[in-house]
C-alpha cells in the first residue's frame, strides 16, 4: 500500500502534508531531500495518492479503494507524471517536453496535475531555469515534487520557490519492528540491518534480505573473534581475502566499527541486551574484559580513520595495515 499510514517514521512530513490537504493549502512546488532508500519515493507517492483520491479518508489519505487510488497505486494515473530522462542528466528538453508544455493541459480526471522529478539533482542548470518559469507561475491545479539527494545541486531560485521537506533517519527500533513484522527477519538479524542502516528504511530492508551481506557479516565476525590470536600478517592476508575491492570494504570497516562498539557498551554497562551482535556475546564479553577502554577506544578511532582514508582514495593497502596493527596493538589490555 502506498497510503501515509504504511509509511515508518517521518512523522513530521507527514503531518505537514496531511495539514496541508486539510488546510487547503497544498504547495505548488515540493522538494523531498535525503539520501537514497529513505523514503522519498513513498513519501511523495503517497502525498500524490492522497490528493487526487475522489474519496479521502478522514485523516487526509488516500482511501486505497477509489478509481484513482487504484491507478495511483498501480503507478498508471493519467495525472501523476513521473519526469523520465534517457540521459546520465535531465535536461532542458526532458522539462519542456514533460513538463513545461503538458501541464497547460488541464488533468484529465483529477482535481489536480502531480509531476514528480527523481533524482532532481541531475537536472542541468538549463533544465532547472526551464523549470523554473513554471514553478514561478505554475497553472492551480498544478503540484511539482523534486526528489534529491542532493540539496546543492539545485539552484537557489529553484530551493526558494519550492517547500524543502528534510528526510530524518527512522528510529532503529521501528525499523527493527518493520522488518520482523512485514519481512518476517529474524530478531537479531532485523536489530543488524536496523543498526546498519543509520536510519534509512531502503537499506535496512536491503540488507536484511541480503545473503551477501549475510555472508559479509559472518566472515568479519570469524574474523574479528579470532582477530587477537592471529598473527598480523594472517589477519592482513584475512581481511584482503574478504575484499579484494574497495567498495565492499565500506561495509566491512562497519560491521568492525559495531562490533567494538559492542565490546565497549559491554565494557561500560555489562548489560548482554544493549549488543548489536548478541549472539556473539561470549567473545564479546572476553574481548571486553581483556580490552582495556583506551585500547577499545583507539581501535574505535583506528576503524573510523581508515573509512575516511579509503574514501580520501588514500592507497588502499597502507590505511587498512595502519588500522589492523592499531587493534592487534590493543589486542590484550
Ligand atoms: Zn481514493
């Protein structure tokens, strides 16, 4: 379903645009900002079935039920428009070909006449000037929604015209609850992918339903129980193996990062139910209590400084040494 009440977090958005529906008071621009997967493709699909609903619900939703919901929901409404591009960037043809020339056709059976933009942030400086005579004085029944993740990209002509609504990461637990309940994860690997996630609904579900970030995860944790027996060159060799290439090594480096977090929280509470990892407590516990909390906190740092080095393009090979000798170095006390 597509409607406001199947969406998890983003409680603010919602209820300004449920007020704005009640209030009458419906923008003619919108701009969703934030990052990919979280949430701004439902958000605005479901702003855009609640407005052009024939019956709407008491709370300002789509009823799910009418003519046009049902086209809404089956992406095939005559006058919900999705901005296509068949090019890396949007261009100034793609905004006068679908949008600036067919939004003086009236809608063919709705009260109003809904384009939605994705990825907003590719439209070309021209593009978005195009766009911007039609923002500046748009037909009334017209609503445009630009999705982005990226709020530079857009003119400030374009950003003053339109009303900015921010994506807030989701609540963890929330998180956590939708996917035992609507994907049926098991506990602890829906607290991962919670964890995982920082907030964004897209990748939690990503990567709950992942068997290679399962498996990611199973290697870095054989890795990192055995990490303070083995040699410095074994682990090197070890973490290599797990990823020849630099783009899976993001992931890793976090899944390290919430595994000494977890040694830390254990360290500092003793308290087994504040553990991402629970079910790997009993090496958890004795890394907490060989570890001492400078040694967990330099290694926290060591972690974190290598993700920067490897997004600074800095050589691969020497940020991730650098790392693994800091925590072989706070290997026992
Ligand atoms: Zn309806």
């Amino acid at each position: 379903m597509l409607d406001f009440n199947h969406i998890i977090g983003h409680e603010q958005i919602i209820q300004h645009l449920r007020e704005a529906i009640r209030s009458g008071k419906v923008s003619h621009a919108y701009i969703f900002s934030g990052e990919d997967g979280a949430g701004k493709n439902l958000l605005s699909n479901a702003f855009a079935m609640s407005l052009q609903c024939e019956d709407r619900e008491e709370t300002k939703d789509g009823c799910g039920k009418c003519r046009s919901c049902i086209q809404a929901a089956s992406d095939n409404h005559p006058d919900i428009i999705r901005v296509t591009h068949e090019k890396a960037s949007i261009g100034v043809d793609d905004v006068r070909i679908q949008i600036n020339n067919d939004i003086l056709v009236k809608p063919y059976s709705s009260t109003y006449k809904i384009y939605i933009i994705d990825e907003a942030e590719k439209l070309t400086e021209a593009a978005q000037n195009a766009l911007l005579k039609t923002i500046e004085e748009p037909p009334a029944y017209a609503v445009i929604m630009l999705l982005t993740n990226n709020l530079n990209a857009l003119l400030p002509t374009i950003l003053s015209r339109c009303i900015t609504l921010k994506l807030k990461a989701v609540d963890k637990e929330l998180m956590k609850q939708y996917l035992m309940t609507e994907y049926k994860v098991p506990d602890y690997q829906a607290e991962l992918s919670a964890v995982f996630a920082q907030g964004n609904v897209g990748k939690a579900v990503k990567y709950a339903s992942s068997e290679d970030f399962n498996e990611r995860k199973n290697d870095v944790l054989h890795l990192l129980k055995y990490i303070d027996e083995m040699e410095l060159y074994e682990v090197v060799d070890g973490l290599k193996r797990l990823s020849d290439k630099k783009d899976g090594m993001n992931d890793y480096l976090d899944l390290m990062l919430i595994w000494y977090r977890d040694v830390l929280m254990y360290k500092v509470t003793n308290d087994l139910n504040l553990l991402t990892y629970k079910s790997e407590y009993q090496d958890i516990t004795k890394q907490a209590s060989l570890k001492s909390y400078e040694g967990i906190e330099k290694i926290i740092a060591a972690i974190e400084k290598a993700k920067i080095r490897l997004n600074a393009n800095v050589n691969f090979d020497i940020a991730i040494e650098l790392m693994l000798f800091t925590i072989k170095e706070n290997g026992n006390g």
